[in-house]
C-alpha cells in the first residue's frame, strides 16, 4: 500500500445485505482516512485516535453481523468461529496501535492489516453467513 490512491468497494464485495454492505463502505473510508493520516509525532496522537475511532466502529459493525446471524439461525459452531475472527480482528488492531513499525506511520500499518483482512474476510467468510441466509429463506 505505498501509493496514497484511496481504496476503492467493489462490487464483489457487496454480500446483499444492505445495512452490513453499508457498513462495510464505511470501513474503507475508514481506512481510506486512516491511510491519508500524515506521519510524524504530531500526527501519531491523531491516527491512535483514528485507530481508537476504527475499533470502535468495528465493534459496531460486528455486533451488527452477528445480531445477523443470530436471527437467521447460522449455526452456533459457524457462528462462534465467526466471532472468533471479529474478536482477533480487533486485538491485532489494537495491537498495532501500540507498537512501532519500522519507520512506517501507525496508522499506515494498520490500514493496510485491515484493508487485507476485510478483502479477504468479506468474500469469503462474510459471503458464508450470506450463503446460509439464501438456503433459508429458499427453504
């Protein structure tokens, strides 16, 4: 992630749910302003608030998936796992917060741990739930 070209959704990302592929978008521009945070001392006080803001809504967001998931009856053992993943996810951002990064900005390491785990959350952990969702309410 050298270039500082905001991060584009792609539709392949969108699962059909529309308040979680709302909030989705809103996590990229979250990260998208995460990677547009200067660096330097002064601007590492501004991208751990950024961090904190991005926990936060995180947390938001995954309560949002598995209040989902709960509702459509996605099997405990998949759901558990699921929140597993969501629980890590937040630890190694918040781990990231907190530890230098050989010279790069905060805020860049973690956008770019992000970025990587949502592109690759989303289709393919994310679609599941989705995918059990469409078999249910085929049935």
């Amino acid at each position: 992630m050298e270039d500082r070209e905001p991060l584009a959704w792609k539709a392949e990302y969108a699962l059909g749910v529309p308040e979680v592929d709302r909030q989705h978008q809103e996590l990229f521009r979250i990260i998208n302003r995460l990677r547009q945070t200067p660096a330097g001392a002064p601007a590492e006080h501004a991208a751990k608030r950024a961090i904190e803001g991005l926990v936060h809504y995180a947390r938001y967001h995954f309560s949002t998936e598995e209040a989902f998931m709960l509702d459509i009856g996605y099997p405990d053992a998949d759901l558990q796992a699921h929140n597993g993943q969501h629980q890590e996810f937040v630890r190694k951002v918040e781990d990231l917060g907190r530890i230098e990064h050989e010279g790069r900005p905060v805020a860049e390491a973690v956008a770019e741990f992000v970025y990587q785990w949502f592109t690759q959350h989303i289709p393919v952990f994310d679609r599941g739930y989705v995918e059990a969702y469409r078999r249910r309410k085929d049935a």
